[in-house]
C-alpha cells in the first residue's frame, strides 16, 4: 500500500504550514490569550481568502469537494501550530453534515457563506449527565408546521462566533433530529464556558425555540445516525489535531535537549532523556497509523466507527504521554506559562477531555467489538 501524499495533498498542507508559520507566533498567542476573544478572527480572514474553510464543501457552493483526508492534513498543521481558528467546528462538525445530509437550500444557506465569506458553523454534542451525542435529552417538539427546542447544551465549540449550530434534539415520539439553530433566534442564550487550553466554548440553552421543518438536517427518523457520522468524524479530526500538536512538542524538545546541558554535556545524551523521547516517538507513529486507518475508511466509504474510536484512544493516552514528557524533560521551564511549551500539553487534555476520553473509547471500541461478533 503506498502511504504517500499526492503533489496536490503536499500543496494543501504547504499552504496550510506557511499561514499558520507566518501568523501564529508565540507573542501573537499571548496577545490572543490576554484579551477576551482567544479565536484569531484575522487569521480565520486568511483562510477564507485561501478557500482552507470551505475545503470539504461541495464545489457547487464554493467549496474545494475534499474529504477527510485532506482535511487530516490541514488539521495537522493547525495542532501543530496550536491556531486558535475555529476550523475543526466549521469543516467537521457543521460542513460536512451539511453538505452530505442538507438540502439544496441548506446548503445554499450555509455552506456558501462558510465557503466564500467565513461564516463560522459548529454542532452541540455535549450535554451534562450524558455520554451519548445521540440519545439527546434536549426535546424538540411539535409546532404548527416547525418545531419547538427546549433544553441545554454544554461546552458548544465557537458557539459566540457561529452563524449556523446544528442541535440533536429527541423528537416526541419519533427519534431524533438534527437542527439547524441560528443563535440570533429567539429563546437561543450563549454564556461562555472557560476550557482546559483556555479556548472560550458556550452553554447552549434553549428555551422555547422556534425552527421551521425546511431546517431539520435529514428526517427526524435518521437523526442518531447523522449525530454518529459527525462523531465519528470528529474523533479522527480531534486525533490530527493532537498528532500535529504532539509531533511538534517532539520537535521542539529535541531541539531544547540538545541546547541544554547539565555537567557540561547536552542533556540529550544522557540515556533517560533518550528513553523518554525515544518512546514518545513511538507514540506518536502509533497515533499516526491510527489517524491513517479511520481516515482512509472515512474517506472511501467504508465503516469506520470502530477505526475512529481506536484512533481517539491513541490520541488521549499517546497524546498526554507525549506532551508530559515535552514538559518534563523541559525541566523547570516547562511549567512557566510565559515559555511556549506548557501550550501543548493544556491542548493535549482539552482534546483527550472532547467527546470522551481513553476510558470512554475503551467503553466504545467493547461494545463495536461485541456487535461486531454478534455477542
């Protein structure tokens, strides 16, 4: 099986490193960090202007027509950069289920201005008290010809910047729907959430919503199986993220070890530090050969919901392994908050902490695992 990237993959992620090499600088980062906004709104300018937000959608709205694969590649060299741009939530969690469920004019609505002008899309999985995204307990009720949503979502990714949030909700008597929320609605309230790597995400609550039937993604028959195809496909995003992010804290200790010296010697000879490195590096191929596995799946159709949560369970363990070494063999200044490298290990936990973490996937991969032999 041949592993390597076409030229057209190689000229995706050379564009995607050199906007991200160019804009995102450590002063830059705590510039970001020290006000209120965190999300980099002049680099999300950017990547609009180089057609990186719309990378997945449909060509027919603006988009690239990419799929998982090349979105990996860009979500790399956002991890390992650590750009605060909320392209994860536009690309997986409100594009893609758009542009693969919507309608024409959903897609018309959504995707071409998240294509051609950055309108930021996110989805509401999270909700307090429950492990599943597809057993919602927020209620969407009948109403007139719409629906009416009541209840309240945790920790929405970019919800403050989103024009669009796709929101399950369980349908009296009918399953589950997946709808397509603009927060400027009535009875919509966002109140910030302070994460793990300092990124602001929000508290959904929903009070009496309106949303007309023209905005349900799907049907609401097949809701549960829409919110698992975007879960699935998050997880392989959060894992390029966390590799692209682990592999330059690698980088980045290498280099710091072999500058650093204690009774006159670098600090990377000596053989604990070795060790240490060596075994991150190990970790980290593994976690690659994980991404490559679902994604390729992914990208060609087949299932994947397996692969996917295989990948995430290497991105949680792997990930915290690979980052706490970074800061450890960076010694002291590894804890203080005004050198880089503490950055990658806060980033490491959010995304360990996204959609559940090793002890969730473990829980996960049993029960894909118990299906699969008919148990």
């Amino acid at each position: 099986m041949n592993f390597s990237l076409s030229e057209e993959q190689q000229a995706l992620r050379e564009l995607a490193r050199r906007i991200f090499s160019e804009r995102v600088t450590h002063e830059r980062l705590q510039e970001l960090e020290a006000s209120r906004e965190w999300y980099d709104l002049e680099l999300w300018s950017d990547l609009s202007r180089s057609n990186l937000t719309g990378l997945a959608m449909p060509a027919e709205v603006g988009g690239s027509g990419l799929d998982i694969l090349e979105i990996c590649l860009v979500l790399e060299e956002l991890g390992r950069h650590l750009a605060p741009v909320p392209l994860l939530p536009t690309m997986i969690l409100g594009g893609l289920p758009i542009g693969e469920f919507g309608s024409a004019q959903q897609r018309t609505r959504w995707l071409t201005p998240a294509a051609c002008e950055g309108l930021v899309l996110t989805a509401a999985l999270h909700e307090a008290g429950s492990l599943d995204p597809a057993r919602p307990r927020t209620i969407a009720t009948r109403d007139g010809d719409g629906w009416r949503l009541d209840g309240e979502k945790q920790c929405v990714p970019a919800a403050q910047l989103a024009g669009c949030i796709l929101v399950p909700a369980t349908t009296v008597g009918e399953g589950v729907g997946v709808f397509l929320v603009d927060p400027k609605s009535a009875g919509v309230a966002i109140e910030r959430q302070q994460t793990t790597n300092r990124e602001p995400q929000g508290q959904l609550t929903l009070t009496g919503v309106s949303v007309s039937s023209s905005e349900i993604l799907g049907d609401t028959t097949k809701g549960a199986a829409i919110v698992e195809w975007i879960v699935d496909r998050a997880l392989v995003g959060l894992s390029a993220v966390q590799l692209g992010l682990c592999e330059e804290a690698l980088r980045r200790t290498a280099e710091y070890t072999t500058i650093r010296k204690q009774f006159g010697q670098a600090i990377g000879s000596f053989q604990g530090v070795g060790l240490r490195a060596a075994d991150a590096y190990i970790d980290i191929e593994a976690m690659r050969s994980a991404l490559m596995e679902a994604s390729w799946r992914l990208a060609t159709g087949r299932p994947a919901r397996l692969e996917a949560s295989v990948a995430k369970w290497w991105a949680c363990r792997a990930g915290t392994r690979v980052t706490h070494t970074a800061q450890h063999l960076h010694g002291g200044i590894g804890s203080d908050v005004d050198y880089p490298i503490h950055r990658f290990f806060l980033w490491s936990k959010q995304i360990e902490l996204t959609l559940g973490g090793a002890g969730q996937q473990l829980a996960r991969i049993g029960d894909l695992l118990t299906e699969k032999s008919g148990g």
